[in-house]
C-alpha cells in the first residue's frame, strides 16, 4: 500500500532531510518542533495530520532545491498556502513535509497596459486585488476567504466566487504559470515561458495545456512558483436586487428565468432559511420571517443599462413569485447584505459547534429539486443544514451543522452529507464546484467518474510525479501500487469482437474533399462513421491492428493541423453531426463532434421560433459555417476577442471521446463549476486528436445579445495606426471582437483572406469592430470607440446591416488568418529550437514538450493518434521521454 | 497539570472554532509575519491542545513565548463568527502557564514593583525626566531630528517629551492655575459659572500620571470648567498588564484595592482617560463577582466607569469657540481607535464628536481606523519586530489621510504612535482629544473681546 511505503519512507530519513532542509532556506525557516507541527496540521476543513517538517522557502530555486532533495530521500511534500482550503488539501495525511508558501508574496510585476500581473503563490488575494485596484483593475476569481487566501492557493483549487458567473473561475485567468516537478524541475507555460523570447501573441501557441491541468490540480502534480494572472478592469458600476421567496424553488425559478430574460447577472447567490434566520439575529438584516429563500443577484457593466436589466430581473423574480423585490443602490446596504452572505457560513457555529462544508454543483435547472431534497434529508436526519451558494451556476454550499460531543448526531450528520452529494450526482451534478475533492470527497470520486476517466487521471498524475512525492493520498483516489507497472492501471488490452468497421474509402477524390491525400496528407484511407457505435468500432478496429488512427471533422485544418505524413487510416466525424440536446435552462447543449455551427445555430433558431428564449454559442460568428464543432475543440480555436476571450476552452462543459483503448470516456456535466479530478476538457481542447478522438462536446450557451452593432474604422495605407487602434479598443472594451482586415474584403469581393497578399496589392486596411449587449451599453461603447479611433486618427463609422454582415465576414477570415500564421510561425520557432546545438538541455521552456511527451506516452503508449499532429518534432521528444523516464 | 477552571473554559468556547480563519484576516500580528503560530487560530490550536493536556511540559516556555505575540487587540473576538473569544482564551492560557504565583523573572518584579501603583511608576520614570531635562535627550537626538540607532533608539523614540514632574506631584499648582483660569473664561466666554452636580473621581492611571501629564492637566481642566466636581483619589494600578501576564492573583488584588478606593457612595463617575484603565475598571465587577466582600461593591464600581470623552458627551459640554468670532486655525486631525476603547467598550463616536467640537478641526478617517497601533503596553518592547512592522502599516495609514495631527485616547497608543510618528519625522505628536480641547478653552479665554 502507498500509505506504509510513504510512511516507512519518512521515518528513517526525515533527520536528514530536516538537515539538507536547513541548509538550502536557512534554519529559522524549518520547523519540526511539536508545536509547530501542530500549527500546520490543518485547514479550515475537518481534517488534521500533522506534518514531520515544515519548510518555508523565499523563492522558486529554494523550492526547486527542497524538492531535489525530498526526491532524493522520497519524502513527500503538500505545499500549502494560507490553509483556508474546505477539503483538506493542504493537511499533510502522509506526513512528510509541509511547504509553506506564504515567503513568497512579493508581487513582481503589474503591467498596467497589457493588464497582467505576476506574482508568487504566496501573495493574498486581497493585495492583488488591491494592487490592482489603484489602476482600475480587479483580479476576477473572488472566493470567499479572499482577504487571507493565497492565490497560490486558489490556482491549486481552481477557485470561483460570487463573480464566476459572469467572469469565470480561476482557469479562466491564468496566463502563464511557472512550477516545480516533484524532482524539482521547473517548468513554465504562456507568458512566463515565453518571457525573454518572441513578443507576446493574441493567440495561445497550439501546445498540450500543462497548466489547465495544474489549476485545480490540489498540489498533486507540481508547485506553482510564479503566476502570470489576467486583470480586468473594474466595471464602472454595479447594482444589486435583494428577493425574497417563501420557498427555494421560487427563488430557483427565479434565476433561470434570468437566462430566459436575456439577462447575464455578475452574481446570483442564494441563501436559505437557515441562513437568512442567522443573519437576521447576528447581523440585524432584519428580513421577514416568512422569507423561506432570499436572492442576491447583482448585475455590473458600464452603467446605462444597469437600472433597465434590474428592472427586469425584479419583474422577472416577481413573475416566479418572489415576496418582494428590492434594489440596493446604497452602498452600505450592498455591503450589509454581502457581509451577510460572506458571514453566514461563520455563523453555523452558533447553532452547532461543528458542521461539515458542502460544495455540490447541480445543474441551474435542478437548483430546486437539490433544495426539496436536502430538506427531505434534513427532517428525516434530524440535523440542521444551513444552505447558501452560487445558484446562478448551480453550485450550492449545502452544510450539515452538529455537535461532534455527540456521537449519534455526528455519525448522522456525516451519512446526510454523503446523501446529498450522491443527490447531486444523481441530479447530473458535481462532488465539488469550488472546495475541491482533497481528502474530504476521496470517497466519492469513483461514484463520479467512470474507471476509464479514473485511469486517465493516474496517468497524468504519473506523467508529473510518478513516485507520488506530491500531496499523496489526495483530489485522486489511491489504488494499490499505483505506478505504470501496475498492470490494473496500465491501458487493457483491445478487445476485438469481430464487428466491421465502417466503410474504408480508399477513393483518392473523397479522399481530398477532406484535406487529405496529396504528398503531405498521404492517409491510407479514411472511415466515416455515421453512428456513435460506428466510431467506437472504428476505432477499436484500428488501435487494435496498430494503425495510427488521424481524428479529423471535415478536414477543414488538416493541412494546418498536420505535418506531412504517410499512412494511417482517417476517422472522421463528420456525418455524427446531431444536436443531442439544448438545455435553455442550464444554458447548455449537447452536440455530436461532427456539428457544424451552421446545424447548431439552426437549432437555437428553431427553439426560438417554439417560444424558448433566444440563445447562441458564444463565438459562432467567428467561424466557418461549416467547420465541425468538434474540430474546433480539438484544435481549441481561439476567440475573436483580445487574450483568448470567447475561445473554445472557456465553452466546453463537458467532452465525451474515445480513447487509446478505444474506450468511451466522459467527463463534465451540464454544470459550470466542477473542479473534480483534472482538467481533462482543457487537455483534450488543443490537443489536436493526440490524445483521442472526441465524440460529443456539451457546449455553454448564452442569451442572444438583446443589441449588436459593427464600426468600422478606415485607415488608408496606415496599417501600423490600424493596429494601434485595435489594440486600443481591445483593451478598452471588453466585450468588443476587433480585427484590422484589408478594405478590399469589406467590399466583400471574394475569399482575399491573406493580408500579407493583399498589402502588397492595395495596402489598404481597415478596423472591424463588433458591439454585443444591452441596448444603451452598445451605444456607450460605439461612444467609447469613437474617442479611441479619433484619438488614433481615425474615423469608426456605423455601418449599415449588409456592410456590417460583410464586414464580420472580412474580420472573421482575417482572424482565422492571424491564427495560422501564428500556428505556423510557432511550429517554425519550435523546428528551430529542436535544430538547435543545444537542443535537449533542460530548461524551464523546454521541459514542458518533454511534460506534454509524457502525457501522450501514459494516454496513448503506442502513439496511434495522430502523431502527425504533434506539434513538435515527435521522434526526438518521444524518444527523450524515454530516455528521461527510465533515469 | 491540573485544569485552571478558566483555561477549562476557555477550551469549553474553543469547541465553536471551525478554523475558518476569519480571525487571520484582522489579526495585526498574523498579518506582520503570516506564521501560523502567530495568528489567532494557530493559537487556538496550541490552546486547545494545552486544555486537552497533549503537550509536554517541556514545551510550555515555548508556548508561552509564542501566546506572547497576542497583543489581546480583540479583533478576533469581533471577528470571529462563531463567538469565540481568542483573547480571552490566550488570557486564560497565559494564566494557567503563569501557574498561581504568577510570573517570574524580570517581568515579574516588573508586574509586581514598578507596576503597582502609579507612585511607583513614578519613580522609576524619575531618571528619564533628568535626560529630558538635563538637555541630554535633545542633544543625543539632536533636539529630536536624529534618533539613536538601534533597538535602544526605537524605546528611546517611544518616550514622549517628559514633563519635570507627574501630574500628581503637581496637582496642587495646577489647581490653582485652573482656578484663575476658569475665571478668565467664565469672564469672556460669558458662560454662567455653573455646578453641574456631578462628582467625579478622576481615575489617573500610571502611564498618563507618569508621561502624559499635560492628557491628565487638559482632563482636569475640561471637566473642572464645564462644572464637573472632580476629585483625584490615590488608586493602584487597574492591572491591565497583570492580566494580560497571566497575572491573575495580583490582579484581583489590584483590583480590590483599587474597588475599595472608589467604592465611596458619594462618587457618582469615575473617570479616566486612558481606554485600557477604562476597559479594565469595567472588568471589576466580573473579576470579583466570586468573592463575598466585593462582589457588590465591584459591580457599582464597574458600572461607574467612563472615558473623559464619553463623560463629556453624556453629561454634557460647553462648545468652545462660541463667544467670539476669532478665525480658528484650521486642523485635520486623524482618530485612531485604541482597541480596549472600540471594541472593548464600543466607544467610538464620542472621542470623534469632543475633537470636531474644537473650531478649526477637520476629521479625515483613517482606512483602518481600529487597527491595533501594536503598543498594546508593553508589547512593542518585548516583540519589537512585529510591533514595528504593525505600527509600519498604522503610520502608512495615517500619512495617506495627509491629516496633519493623530489623536488617541490611550496613552499606551501615544508611546507607540509617538514613536512612529518621530521615526516618522512628523513633527505633531500624538494627542488625546481633551488636549484640543483645553487648548480651544485656553484661546477662548485669552481671546479679547468676548460676546457683544
């Protein structure tokens, strides 16, 4: 077993280790005394153990030292931040040593124009933010313990808060992150690996996403030593309604109705009667008694709409029944009626001494049927249960509250926390929305994810740290041995029953209608599955004979997305293009991987015709009608605005594809928040069908833009005061999809997509931009681009309906050709660094390929899905993991 | 060891601690190192694992070092969601580590010699008035524009200007100078000279006797010129530091003496100007309320207890400045809150109302107006690191007001801010709030002109 192996492991060595410890940060800052121990025993969950050492370290070459030498001697570490963690994440069950971050808090760089800051894990959340305050600016994620929380802490837990309805949860704003290996290598992705190196581009470089997998990843894969974090500004204004429902199902009504009133609220939290009742006696809210539910919804933006969409949002919880309806714009009663919701968690222990934290995500539309449930539970239990949360994205804070004095009641209170977290499973929820799965919901992740998705996670845990030095025993559940050799967690063999697979077209003509064929795409063939048990016979069939297997939708990128090859049998999804399900209560839909956004958007049309509120996927306009959705995850398109806003990733709820092992594989739900296991949705966005083959992707969507209006900008011959001007509304307005394009394709005169082409012709150039949103913000922003293009020396006019649609069209090919060329210029810069004398010396930027090797190796070991599409030079990389993992 | 009943208590309240760490976001010493063992819920942790008797003798000098970096500002306990009461358990903790004789050593003699009575301050402050008035502080310091380095230079900027004596020693001629005062302003100002049929102790504890005594002068002069009957009654020491040591014998015994001194019927307030006299006093009737001979007694006692500013609103004040219609200096002065005042006592407004009372002066709020200064006694001598790193934060928070003069209404605060404000290089020093009142009283009476 792993646990006697860590434990056996510690105990001869941890004197010396205590000693090689001092030496690298200096004796004030090891501790091992009891006390001491004690103090890093915990967090603000329910479990302790207490640690054998407790290291302190000032920088990231301590940390990457500290981590040598645990290697050297095995001893395992669990960084930790400022322990506010709910689930256990830092308390070190395993022992061994206890790396406390809180030295490194220096805020290193805070680049105003660009908006990003870097920092080290140590930082508090409320300096950042504060810090960033001065400029205008906010760091978005907002959990609850933010002013002593660590962001360190909050990257390790991928934290949320109130304003992750709207802005996102922590992934969502990481740019960059630099981390140590559990053998103290040190690795670092985006901005911090490209620091030094080429000038910083709008668009991610096609790479596995390293990172999406750190966030969240609860200590278990590396120690993040500097953060590269977005800032936003602060919205100009933000307006709050307070509504008060005799039961939660009003309340639950309520918020989606929201979605349905084309309203995108910044907060919509919920407490219930517990809490209300709480706050009324320890906060004096002095809210009536018959309130069963209460509502907080708050909207923020540039200020015109914001008394409208309030307005609205009354009517719209007046029309689910909501005992009244009230706006809060006085400042202290905004701030009263948050310290409320802050507060009330804190509160439980005036009715019980102890509770147990919940963290459930449910579907929006199921939000009421979680509430019915736990009171089922809570009167059969006996036990209170306080409940609040995040409804608008479903993710409730559900909290059995008893007396640990008494063993019945707490022996009741936990077998009612289990009951509700198998509800919410059952409801097509998640164990944890924010808190994380630590050791507290170890228990359940079998019950959430399916054996082969649990296989997949031990992979990637093995790819970081495959001797389990980092934060064993947590996030992941343990299973005897479980390394490589283990032959329960090695990929199982392929099973071939006989089936056929479907039609191989060997026709060199149907062959090119999908990108293939010709001397770079020589495939041997191609399957066009046409059912989902076509596709997954297809593929056993292949991995099963050692074909290499090259996923593809209709071929749109495959000239892109490949280097040239020989062979291999295509398998594409381009006749598996239903809409399984729209979901206009959750603002979710369920497409097969071969959808196209035309098919899609059809969909969202016919729904609104039917009466259903009027949705849209977010960056549809921004693509080729025709190109699958599938596709597009694979390759993770980015979107049309500044920093990846509206790409790909940030819409994917949930993926189901088809493995190495030809094994169907799900994860995610129609929910969110989820921040169970690692982030195999953002690993699988980008990977470019190296990892499988994606079968159906659940999409995010939102209310259709109530308002839409496109500028345009002339700038003559001026292409570098073009730029400039899109640069400068890029970051001005937030909700703005800006593109310089040649003034030639705005006359719509054909496919003249390829600027470099065009300049030298007419050297013409143009800004598009794209206005979304309430009625009177779209006007104040087309204000706010006028004053931008004037101040540029330009003129933004409005243009008329056909124009406008052509010059979408115009920008939308200009940014697919921003795109490739970047793709490809990143594929040249890699091609040049493997050349390169020096290649293979390990480096922060080059351990990351061999990282992304690994991966692949554990995922796909025979490297049968599309190697042609690796990004770097396979062999070499391949072949040096290899090399590197048998050391 | 046996469970002192307090501590037993203490970790009774500890149960309601789910570690949430609301009580680290405000905790100044936290916040000054972000150690675990120097927050509020890392010693919760320790104190907890004292009760439930887990830890070794050997390592309760460790323990009671590190429950020493508590300045027992109650931000916790405000905080604390649950109701725990973090000061109150460190208080108890520190007791039951003390043992019943309390503590030895140096602080020790220090708690029960120098720290009894304010006489006995007094004395011991006898040498620092000969540096001050020898000239040999101003010349060391280069009249004050140069602090000595070091450690030494930190204590040495924490003395305020000393005056040649204490406030008792020359009670008598400031009597008298009160007298003929009062005559000058009744004369100008036009106010009837009136009794206001209130008889006050005025409660001068050690610190303000000792080194502040212009605070004790300006409180006596307030009160005696708004007809306030006031009396100055030999008292101990309120024991504040006893039982902030784990004192807690000696403590009661201060606190008996001080019950039987102004225990008199014919004491209707007893007031004080120092906010940590003040909380404690209020204490009494709690801390006797086992003991026959003084449980009633204590509680009367307790309930009589006001600060100068808090008497002065409830029972009522002249507004100077009225009578003529000189142009006032204007004067934007910042309030820090003491802890034991805000928090300990809820006064908060009435300090505010005495110095927006004073013609000329402007408030400008600190962002962090109850932050604890980290003087908290004698706290900035025995922690000095952290206490510096906290007043740090205190000074930066009051630069940034751009207010040009501090008030507090805690002499133990001004030692503290007074050193910051002089390694600050501000020149103003830190002012309790009757000081500019009494100056206001003072220009109204040598104002010529009077009412038309």
């Amino acid at each position: 077993m792993s646990t006697n192996r860590t434990a056996s492991r510690t105990a001869g060595s941890i004197s010396t280790v205590a000693r090689a410890m001092r030496d690298i940060v200096g004796r004030r800052w090891v501790l091992d005394g009891s006390l001491d121990r004690s103090l890093y025993a915990y967090d603000a969950g329910t479990v302790e153990a207490a640690p054998d050492l407790i290291v302190l370290p000032a920088s990231g070459a301590e940390v990457q030292r500290i981590m040598r030498t645990a290697h050297r001697h095995q001893v395992s570490v669990v960084a930790r931040g400022a322990g506010t963690c709910l689930s256990g994440g830092p308390v070190p069950v395993q022992g061994g040593i206890v790396l406390a971050l809180n030295r490194m808090c220096r805020i290193l760089s805070l680049d105003v124009e660009r908006r990003i800051a870097v920092v080290e894990p140590g930082v508090i959340n409320a300096a950042l933010q504060s810090a960033a305050a001065r400029h205008g600016l906010g760091f978005m994620p907002d959990p609850s313990s933010l002013a002593i929380s660590t962001v360190g802490g909050n990257a390790a837990e991928n934290a949320g808060g109130p304003r992750a309805i709207k802005h996102g949860v922590f992934r969502r704003h990481q740019l960059g992150l630099e981390w140590v290996l559990a053998d103290g290598t040190l690795v670092a992705s985006g901005e911090l690996a490209r620091a030094g190196h080429a000038a910083p581009s709008r668009f991610d470089a096609p790479a596995l996403n390293l990172a999406a997998l750190l966030i969240g990843s609860e200590g278990t894969l590396g120690v993040i030593t500097r953060l590269a974090l977005a800032l936003e500004p602060l919205p100009a204004t933000s307006s709050t309604l307070l509504a008060l429902f005799d039961s939660p199902s009003g309340a639950a009504r309520a918020v989606a109705g929201l979605a349905g009133a084309g309203l995108c609220p910044s907060a919509a939290e919920i407490m219930g009667r517990l809490d209300i009742q709480l706050a009324n006696e320890h906060l004096g809210l002095g809210l009536p008694a018959a309130a069963n539910a209460l509502l907080v919804i708050e909207f923020d933006g540039p200020g015109p709409a914001l008394p409208r969409l309030v307005a609205r949002a009354a009517e719209v919880a007046r029309n689910a029944g909501a005992l009244s309806a009230e706006t809060a714009t006085d400042p202290a009663a905004r701030a009263r009626l948050w310290a409320a919701r802050r507060a009330s968690t804190g509160l439980y222990g005036r009715v019980r001494s102890a509770s147990i934290s919940g963290d459930v995500t449910v579907p929006r539309s199921r939000v009421a049927e979680l509430f019915a449930a736990v009171a089922d539970l809570e009167r059969e239990a006996g036990v209170p249960v306080g409940m609040v949360g995040h409804a608008g994205d479903g993710n409730l804070h559900p909290a059995v509250l008893f007396d640990p004095t008494d063993p019945g009641e707490t022996a009741a209170a936990h077998a009612l926390d289990r009951a509700i977290v198998a509800k919410a499973l059952d409801l097509g929820g998640s164990i944890t929305g924010e808190h994380g799965v630590g050791v507290e919901k170890l228990g359940f992740m079998r019950q959430a994810f399916s054996p082969e998705v649990l296989r997949a996670f031990w992979a990637i845990k093995i790819a970081f740290d495959p001797d389990e030095i980092l934060n064993p025993g947590k996030a992941i559940p343990a299973v005897s041995g479980s390394t490589t050799a283990d032959p329960e967690w090695s990929v199982p063999p392929v099973h071939r029953d006989g089936e056929a697979p479907a039609r191989l077209v060997t026709d060199p003509v149907e062959l090119a209608r999908f990108g293939l064929g010709g001397p770079a795409c020589a495939a041997a063939g191609l399957v066009i599955p046409e059912t989902h048990e076509q596709l997954v016979a297809a593929v056993r069939a292949l991995v099963g004979g050692g074909t290499t297997v090259i996923p593809i939708g209709r071929g749109t990128h495959a000239h892109l997305a490949f280097r040239p090859f020989e062979g291999g049998v295509a398998v594409s999804t381009a006749r598996l293009d239903r809409v399984i399900s729209i979901d206009p209560d959750d603002l979710s839909c369920v497409v097969e991987a071969g959808c196209t956004h035309q098919t899609l958007a059809r969909a969202l049309r016919q729904l609104a015709r039917e009466g259903g509120p009027h949705l849209r996927y977010a960056i549809d306009a921004w693509r080729q009608p025709d190109s699958t959705l599938g596709g597009e995850v694979a390759m993770d398109l980015p979107g049309p605005g500044w920093r990846g806003r509206g790409a790909t990733r940030e819409q994917i709820l949930g993926l189901t594809w088809i493995n190495a092992a030809a094994e169907v594989c799900r994860i995610g739900a129609r929910t969110v928040k989820d921040v169970a296991g690692y982030d195999l949705t953002r690993l699988l966005c980008g990977s470019w069908g190296t990892l499988g083959i994606i079968a159906d992707v659940t999409l995010r969507l939102e209310p259709a833009p109530e308002c839409e209006a496109v500028l345009v900008a002339h700038a003559g011959h001026d292409l570098a005061r073009a730029t400039e001007c899109a640069e400068s509304v890029r970051h001005a307005v937030e909700t703005a999809m800006v593109e310089v394009v040649a003034t030639d394709g705005l006359a719509g005169s054909g496919d003249n997509g390829d600027r470099d082409a065009v300049s030298v012709e007419t050297g013409d150039w143009s800004v598009v931009i794209g206005l979304a949103g309430a009625t009177e913000d779209v006007a104040h922003w087309q204000g706010v681009v006028s004053r931008l293009a004037d101040a540029g020396g330009l003129r933004a006019e409005l243009a008329a309906d056909g124009p406008a649609r052509q010059a979408l069209e115009a920008a939308r090919r200009a940014h697919a050709q921003a795109w490739v060329t970047a793709v490809l210029k990143n594929r040249h810069s890699h091609d040049a660094a493997d050349a390169a004398p020096d290649r293979g010396k390990p480096s922060a930027s080059s351990a990351g390929p061999f990282l992304a090797a690994k991966i692949k190796s554990q995922l796909d070991p025979n490297w049968l899905f599309a190697p042609m599409a690796w990004v770097l030079s396979d062999q070499g990389y391949r072949s040096g993991s290899v090399t590197n993992a048998s050391q | 060891m046996t469970l002192p009943s307090n501590l037993a208590a203490a970790a009774a309240d500890l149960i309601a601690c789910n570690k949430c760490a609301l009580c680290q976001e405000v905790c100044p010493a936290f916040a000054a190192t972000t150690l675990e063992t120097d927050g509020a819920r890392g010693r919760n942790q320790l104190i907890r694992l004292l009760a439930a008797g887990e830890l070794e003798p050997a390592v309760h000098d460790d323990l009671r070092k590190r429950l020493a970096t508590c300045l027992l500002c109650g931000a916790c306990t405000a905080a604390c969601p649950s109701g725990v009461a973090t000061d109150q358990v460190v208080v108890a903790a520190r007791e039951a580590l003390a043992g019943p004789s309390g503590p030895t050593g140096l602080m020790g003699t220090v708690l029960h010699t120098v720290l009894r009575h304010p006489k006995a301050l007094d004395k011991v402050t006898l040498p620092l008035r000969l540096y001050e008035s020898s000239g040999l502080r101003s010349l060391l310091t280069k009249g004050g524009t140069r602090p000595l380095p070091g450690r030494i230079g930190r204590m040495e900027a924490m003395l305020p200007a000393l005056p040649s004596r204490s406030f008792r020693a020359g009670l008598a001629q400031w009597q008298a100078t009160i007298a003929e005062v009062a005559d000058r302003w009744h004369a100008k100002v036009g106010v009837r000279r009136q009794e206001r049929g209130v008889r006050v102790a005025y409660f001068c504890g050690c610190l303000t006797n000792a080194m502040f005594g212009g605070v004790a002068e300006a409180v006596y002069g307030v009160l005696s010129l708004n007809g306030y009957q006031v009396g100055v009654p030999d008292i101990a020491c309120c024991g504040a530091a006893h039982e902030a040591y784990g004192d807690r014998e000696f403590l009661l015994t201060l606190a008996r003496r001080n019950v039987d001194a102004l225990s008199a019927p014919e004491i209707d307030v007893i007031v004080t100007d120092c906010a940590t006299c003040a909380h404690t006093l209020t204490k009494y009737g709690q801390l006797l309320a086992g003991d026959p001979a003084y449980a009633d007694r204590a509680a009367q006692v307790a309930a009589k207890v006001r600060e100068a500013c808090q008497l002065l609103v409830e029972g009522g004040f002249v507004a100077p400045g009225q009578a003529h219609d000189a142009a006032s200096t204007p004067l934007s002065v910042a309030y820090h809150d003491p802890c034991h005042l805000a928090r300990g006592l809820g006064v908060r407004e009435q300090p505010r109302q005495v110095l927006q009372s004073v013609p000329g002066v402007t408030l400008r709020e600190l962002a962090e107006p109850e932050l604890c200064c980290g003087g908290a006694g004698s706290f900035a001598v025995t922690q000095p690191a952290i206490s510096e790193q906290i007043l740090a934060r205190k000074m930066d928070d009051f630069l940034a007001t751009g207010a040009a003069q501090l008030a507090t209404t805690c002499p133990a605060c001004m030692l503290q801010l007074g050193a910051g404000l002089r390694l600050g290089g501000v020149a103003e020093r830190p002012v309790h709030p009757c000081e500019l009142l009494w100056r206001a009283y003072l220009a109204d009476a040598d104002t010529a002109g009077g009412r038309p």
